[in-house]
C-alpha cells in the first residue's frame, strides 16, 4: 500500500502481499488481509481463488472460519523468476521463514542463459492465454 512518502506503486503484487500476511498469519481473514493489503476484500476472494487454482495456497475450512497453507515448493511464475520459489521468497520478505508452509523447496538447478521455463499444463475448463 503507498504513503504519502511512496510512489503509487510497488516491487510485489498484490497477489505477493496477500501471501505475505497469510505466510505471517494462516488464521487471519479475508477481510483483515484486506485491510492489511489495501484493497478489497472482493480483491482479496479473487486473489486467494487464483493463487488456489495455481497450488499455491490450501484453504481449510475450520468452523466458520478458513485457514490457510502455503506450498512453498511452487515456482514462481514468470519465466523470468521460474527459477525460484514461493518459499524464497517468502523468506526473503518475511522476518522469519514462512511457518505455514507445506512442503520445503527443493533445491533450484541454475537454467542457462536464454532456456526458457516450463510452462504448467493448462487446467481442463480453464481459459488459454493468448
């Protein structure tokens, strides 16, 4: 979220920041993360939908409430960064590693100069991107 001393924008997105405070805190809600991200929590329902589809978040119903895991051993997304983890960065953001997560990360196999990253199958029913 920016302040009057920040630029109107920011290094992560806000699907990384709501990452961030469900690493921080896998029992908080929606609307908490929204107000701790500064958006909606409408924002926020799409968000934890996306990061689901991807395997990146497991949403556990508990009562009333979710709670919320995070599989660290994903890959980043971009083929610019599909050589490292959600876990690394998680840790790299965080002040400690992230609690809730599911699995460790393997190591990463440094890719040469110009060999792009695998792309994930697409789901079934899911739309392509063009």
């Amino acid at each position: 979220m920016a302040t009057e001393q920040t630029p109107g924008w920011t290094f992560l997105s806000n699907h990384s920041h709501v990452l961030v405070c469900l690493a921080a805190d896998g029992d908080l809600t929606l609307r908490e993360v929204a107000a701790r991200v500064g958006v909606t929590e409408r924002a926020v329902q799409r968000i934890v939908s996306d990061l689901e589809l991807a395997g990146v978040l497991e949403r556990t119903r508990d009562g009333r409430r979710n709670t919320y895991r995070i599989d660290a051993s994903v890959p980043l997304r971009h083929p610019l960064e599909a050589h490292c983890r959600i876990g690394s960065l998680l840790s790299m953001v965080t002040a400690a590693p992230a609690t809730r997560a599911v699995a460790k990360a393997p190591p990463i196999k440094a890719r040469p100069a110009g060999k792009a990253a695998p792309q994930a199958p697409a789901k079934a029913g899911a739309p392509r991107k063009r």
